[in-house]
C-alpha cells in the first residue's frame, strides 16, 4: 500500500514576481499570454488565468524578482490550527485579512531559502477565459532554484504533504500535492530564483498555435515543444520580458496516490510507471537536442 497522501493544499494558486517595466510585463501577459487584468493596486497588477481571481501578480521593480507563491489550502482548513503547526514546524506566520484583492484572510510564512508563500482557503472567482492570445487553461506549476533545497524539500514534503514525483540526476525535484505529476520543482543551486512558470494549455493542437502567438508578437520558443521523461509532458518553453521562462504544456503524468505509480499511457516506456531518478540528459523522450539549454537557463 502507498504511504498517505494527505497534502494540507491542494493546487499551486498564484505567483508573484517583480518585474523592471510593469506596462512591458502586462502587456505581455494579457495581450500575447491571454491573461486577463482582475485587479490592480498601487504597485501591483493581478491577472487571471480566467477561473480564478488571479493566478499571476506582477509588481513594478528595481530588478525582477521572485517574490511569493500563493497555495490553496484545502477549504475546511482551521487556519488558527494551521499557523499553530507551522509554528511547530519552527516558522513564524502572520496572518494577513484583506492584504490583496480577491483574497480576504491569508497566512504568510517564510520558509527556507527565503522562499515566501502564502497560504488561503478562499479566492474570488475569475473573469472568465479569454479568445485571443494563448489563452492558457491553468497555472500548473513552478520550477524554483534555491540554496536550501534540502530544507525547502522537507517543508514541502513533511508540513505540507508533498508526495515526491521523479527527479532530474538529484538536483531538481519534482512534488505534488495533487493528481499532476508535478506541481512544484526544486532546483538545488547556489542562487535563488525562479527557473520558470508552466500554465496548461487546454489542447496539443494549442502548441503550434502558440508558437504562431509568439512568432507574431517577435519571441522565439526557445526548447521544445517536445515530450519531457519526467512527467511526460508536451512542453514549450519561452521567455518573457524579464527573460522568466514560461512553459507551455499539455499532457503531464496523472499521479495515482493510491498505488504511488502514474496512469499509464501509449508513450511510457514503464509499466507500471512509478516516481524515479531520471539521468541529467534525460531532457526529452524524443531524445531530440535543442541549441537552448534548457538546464542552465
Ligand atoms: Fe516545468
């Protein structure tokens, strides 16, 4: 039997990120990306996927900057109880009410590495999908490089329940709390940032057209679309104005808790597949080479 798989969040919610040119980053996260603008404060600007509030925050910066990810709890969360376990766990927390639009009572935490998140049960509804752009599906996840990714992973895993997913020759790390592969990726390097941001696209057949999107609006796809080993998924990578890099995706592995192996499907080579270490050049299992290192970028 598969150990518990009980997370205390159910979904990567937002991201937030400092940006050098606020009206450069809007505009192409709504006009290229197909985000739609929620809210705005007065350094900040809150964009949807569509369902939700928000799922991106851009706020004007000296430098770019990876600033907090936001984490749904689950919704019958007693958030007095939960800021009594972090505190357990040896983090401060502070609860914050009405501190963003769209979410009235969150928890703030700093966990190692510096990494901020924030944690709500609640967040308005969206402005619903957008026709043009990319017009992505959902945030899925993030990919974040750290110092402390020993630390980080053992925030993840033991507080909040992350089951872990494959890893890339023990240095980046795959988790979830969910039934996507991943949800969230640690990356353990000297310096601290955020290595990219993956929204779903609803469709394979969106990939070509997103790469038209982008074409048009004069930015180059810089790896892929191509099928990863870990996690399977179809993914297209680019950067944006900040030169953050935004994956594009479909397809990721379904994650089955109760056996602790992943849905099968036509292009796995396991069967069962269960979480593993994949080789460092285990990039994609086309085994196709791209000139952009996607590793380094
Ligand atoms: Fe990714």
């Amino acid at each position: 039997m598969n150990e518990v798989f009980n997370p205390r969040v159910f979904q990567l919610g937002y991201v937030a990120l400092g940006v050098r040119d606020l009206r450069r980053s809007e505009a192409h996260y709504c006009e290229v990306m197909g985000l739609t603008e929620a809210a705005r404060d007065k350094s900040s600007v809150y964009l949807s996927v569509g369902a939700e509030h928000h799922n991106l925050v851009l706020r004007e910066a000296d430098d770019k900057a990876f600033l907090h990810l936001g984490y749904q709890l689950k919704p019958e969360t007693d958030i007095g109880g939960f800021i009594r376990d972090l505190e357990d766990f040896g983090l401060s927390a502070e609860r914050k009410t009405d501190s963003q639009p769209g979410i009235p009572e969150l928890v703030e935490v700093v966990a190692p590495g510096g990494n901020v998140f924030q944690f709500y049960a609640d967040i308005g509804v969206g402005p619903g999908f957008r026709r043009i752009g990319i017009a992505p599906m959902r945030l899925g996840h993030v990919a974040v490089i750290t110092p402390e990714a020993g630390k980080l992973r053992a925030f993840y895993e033991e507080f909040l329940g992350f089951h872990y997913a494959d890893d890339i020759g023990g240095v980046a790390t795959f988790m979830t709390c969910n039934r996507d592969h991943h949800v969230v990726n640690l990356v353990g390097l000297p310096e601290a940032r955020v290595h990219h941001i993956a929204f779903e696209l609803s469709d394979n057949a969106d990939h070509p057209k997103a790469c038209d999107t982008l074409a048009a609006a004069n930015l180059s796809t810089l790896w892929g679309p191509a099928r990863h080993y870990a996690g399977h998924n179809l993914a297209g990578y680019h950067y944006d104005p900040d030169r953050v890099m935004v994956e594009l995706y479909t397809q990721m592995d379904v994650y089955l808790p109760a056996t602790g192996t992943f849905e099968p499907r036509p292009w796995h080579r396991q069967n069962p597949l269960r979480p593993q270490s994949w080789r460092p050049e285990q990039m994609t299992n086309w085994e196709t080479s791209f000139g952009f290192d996607l590793v380094r970028a």
